[in-house]
C-alpha cells in the first residue's frame, strides 16, 4: 500500500462543504464507506463515471473498478472494519455493504467511531479553499465551553488515537489525520494544528497540508 499522499476529490469536497461539525453528521444516508488509499487506477460508477481518489465516499449504488496492479483501502462506517482489495477486481456497493462481484477483499476489524471522524476529513479539507479571514476563540477559551460529554469524547478520541499510533506503521499520518478531525471539530484550533504538523512530518499529505491551512486560518491573532 501506498501513503497517504493523494489529493481529495474535487466532487466529494463540493458536496461534503455544508456538512456539520460533528464526525457521525458528515455520515449521510447512503454513505457506506470512505476511501483512505488508493495506489493505480480506480474507478467508481454510478449515474457517470469517473477516478476514485482517498477521502471519497463509497456510496449505495457505486460499482468500483479496480484495475490490474492497483490497490483500494477503505473503512466501512457500520463497523469501522477495514477492507483492502488488489486489482482486477469488482466491488458492488448495495444495501450498506461493499461485495466482491470480482477479485476478493481483504477484511481487518476496526473501529466505527474513528471511520465516522475520519468522515469529516473532506469537509475540513474544504474548509481550507474557503476560510475568510474570520477567527474563533483560542483553545483555552473553547476548553471552557465544552460539555462534559464533549470532554469525555475528546479523551476517548486521543485514547484512540495512542491505540492507532501504536498499531499504524510509519510513515502513515492515519492516526493523526483521526484526531486532528476531532480536535478540528470542537475548534481545538492550537491542538489540532500540533498534530497536524507532526503527521506532515510522518508523511507530506495533502489532505494534512489542506487541513492544516483551514487551522491555522482559524486560529486567533493576538
């Protein structure tokens, strides 16, 4: 498998703009899976045609073509599990689920709560072309405001992420790009941007770089 290093598709990011701050809100009816690889040429159908590239959405409908040398990873959203099929090969995606119909997929179990997190990915990533120059409040101040509720997931969410950074391999930002999505969410600007700076050290992703623009966009001026 390829790094993380490719771009997020243009349509996705149109489509995914308007999405809420909450990771399982930019999870829509439909959305079954979302890419995280792609290495070589893949290509999804339905109602037109066209390149599947990471962060974009597998949806009710989609036939995916993988060609002959190429590599597709993706996270399902019921389960959080994750797939990897190697070209050629054929998925169907119908009912919420991501079949075979050519090839064979390669299945890990995983976690729903960081494929949802990791969901919110492109809206962030848009986020970046369209930031004005309008600020929020700075970390210490966002702290304050939040729920207990959102505390507790905010410490779950960095829990996970230890889990991740321990089982991911280098050179991959995978376990960055989860928790700066979460962090981003709850407009932990300053903390966000740390992580996001230490997965462009991992790996110079370009849906790290687009998120880490957005960020610091945000942060505030003193």
């Amino acid at each position: 498998m390829r790094d993380l290093c490719s771009a997020v598709h243009t349509l996705v990011l149109c489509a995914l703009l308007a999405g809420a701050t909450t990771a399982s809100a930019s999870v829509n009816p439909g959305d079954v899976a979302i890419t995280t690889e792609v290495a070589g040429a893949v290509v999804v159908k339905n109602n037109g045609s066209g390149p599947i590239e990471a962060w974009q959405k597998l949806r009710d409908g989609d036939r995916v073509t993988v060609e002959a040398g190429a590599t597709l990873v993706f996270r399902t959203f019921d389960d959080g599990a994750v797939h990897e099929v190697h070209g050629p090969a054929v998925l169907k995606v119908d009912g919420g689920v991501v079949a075979a119909a050519r090839g064979a997929l390669t299945s890990a179990s995983g976690d729903p709560e960081v494929a949802a997190a990791l969901a919110n990915i492109p809206v962030l990533v848009a986020r970046a072309a369209s930031s004005g120059a309008e600020t929020m409040r700075g970390d210490q101040d966002r702290i304050l405001t939040l729920s207990d509720d959102e505390r507790a997931a905010l410490d779950k969410a960095r829990a996970t992420y230890a889990r991740m950074r321990d089982e991911e391999a280098d050179p991959s930002a995978l376990p960055e790009l989860y928790l700066a999505s979460m962090l981003l969410q709850y407009d932990l600007f300053d903390e966000g941007i740390a992580v996001l700076e230490g997965a462009i050290e991992r790996c110079d992703c370009s849906a790290a770089r687009d998120m880490l623009t957005y960020a610091r966009s945000q942060r505030p001026t003193t």
